[in-house]
C-alpha cells in the first residue's frame, strides 16, 4: 500500500555528498510529537510503501521519516547498485540527523525491514548513542546460500561489479495479489535486479554482524562526572518464515543512568 492512499507526505531531497541526493518521506501528528521512527526499506521497496504503518505511527503520536537509500526509489545513483554499505549507512546518517533536528530532544528508533534492517544495524554498530532503540522486520541476514556461492558473489564483484544478476520475484515479498499486482506495477522496482556489487557488500555486512552485532554483548559504555551510561543490545531471533530471506530480528537498547 502506497503513501498516495493514505495521509499525504512531506516530500524533500537530502544532499549526501558525492553530487547525490536522496528522497525522504515524513508524516507528522497534528500535535506535539511524543518520539520519532525513522524507516529504511529493503529491496523491492521504497519509502512510498510504508504510508499505511506512517499512519499508525502518527495516530500514536510518532513522527516517521522514511528514506530511499541511494540507487533506490526516487534517490540518485546507479539503479541498486553500492559500492559500499557504508555509502548506505551514511544515507540513514543523514535523515536520523534530520529528524533529531526537527524533533529535538525526542526518543529516537529506527526500523529497518529486510535488507534495511541489516544497514540499521550497521547504522547501530556505527552510532550507537543516537538511538533510543530500533527494530528489525523480516532482517534479511545471512543470505541462504552456500559459503561457496557467497565467495563467487564476492568474486564476481571485483572482475563484474555493476553485472544485474539477482532478480526478487515481487510474490516473495507478498501474498496479497493486489500488492503484488502494485509492485509489478511500480516502475521504481518492477524490473529490480541486484547487482553483483550490492550481493557481496551484503555478504561483507552480513559477516560484520555476525562478528560485532549478533552477540548481544554491550555496544557501548561511557562515563563521565556524575554519570554513568551503557547501552546494551538484546537480541531475539526466530525461526525464518518460508516468505522471509533470513532470521526475523527484535533488537532494543536500554541506556542506564545513576547518580
């Protein structure tokens, strides 16, 4: 379901360096705001899918700002290609500084869906004291494949890097005929195809998690006069639905202060 049934969005462009731009999406409450969500979308996706969860949002009193990562829905780049997820984390940088700007001294979460989840998790890993907590949907790590097949994707990336070879099949995303009569409609992501490129830094950021993220150790800890911080991830995985890439992932920080 798109935005453009639902509540109108606010619609703005972003510069993230590089000559590029990416497109934001928000929903706002009529009154004050009680806390932020910040959305990034997987594959076969943009920010124009989450209108319906926007307005369930802002009924509850939350500000949502929904991003098109680079090479995505109506940002610029190369059509799903990243030289590096790091180029994605510096996308969802830019729109969590944007709505902490606006939405000054608010809790702040982030929810990633599928692919997204992976670089809200790189985005954690990175900046883990801009948070107040996030959620991961339908995460989509550790690609079910082979350790061999995910060398050649790595491979084939250095000798073939903006080669389309991994193309989504948009039933894998719904049930519903409808929807997915609207996403093969959609020319943001009708004919979606992944690069080999985009593949292996997801290998590579799959490998990242796993060393720095899915251990449920503390992220960080700081003290200073007076005070004491830590910030601590839980995680919880569950058991893949035959509809999902990969595990299904609820992460959620605490941060404790004395005095």
């Amino acid at each position: 379901m798109t935005q453009t049934q639902l509540q109108k969005a606010h619609e703005e462009r972003l510069d993230v360096g590089e000559g590029l731009t990416i497109f934001v999406r928000s929903w706002r409450p009529k009154a004050s705001a009680r806390g932020v969500v910040v959305i990034v979308p997987g594959f076969n996706s943009h920010s124009g899918y989450y209108g319906w969860a926007a307005e369930q949002l802002v009924a509850g009193g939350l500000s949502v700002y929904a991003v098109d990562l680079r090479g995505r829905g109506q940002s610029d780049g190369e059509r799903f290609y990243v030289d590096r997820f790091a180029d994605y984390v510096t996308d969802v940088s830019a729109i969590v500084s944007l709505a902490k700007s606006r939405e000054p001294g608010l809790p702040t979460f982030l929810l990633g869906h599928s692919a997204g989840g992976v670089v809200a998790c790189l985005y954690a890993l990175d900046y883990p004291g801009e948070l107040t907590g996030f959620i991961c949907e339908s995460f989509a790590h550790e690609i079910p494949a082979p350790d061999f097949a995910l060398a050649v994707f790595k491979g084939i990336s250095h000798v073939a890097p903006h080669a389309h070879i991994l193309h989504l099949k948009n039933e894998i995303f719904s049930r519903d005929p409808k929807a997915v009569q609207a996403m093969d409609s959609d020319p943001l992501i009708a004919h979606e195809t992944q690069p080999t490129k985009t593949l292996a830094e997801m290998v590579r950021a799959d490998e990242r998690l796993r060393k720095g993220f899915c251990t449920g150790r503390p992220i960080k800890r700081r003290s200073r006069a007076g005070a004491s911080t830590s910030t601590t991830w839980r995680v919880r995985k569950t058991r893949p639905s035959s509809c999902t890439m990969a595990t299904s992932t609820i992460c959620s920080t605490t941060s404790t202060r004395t005095s």
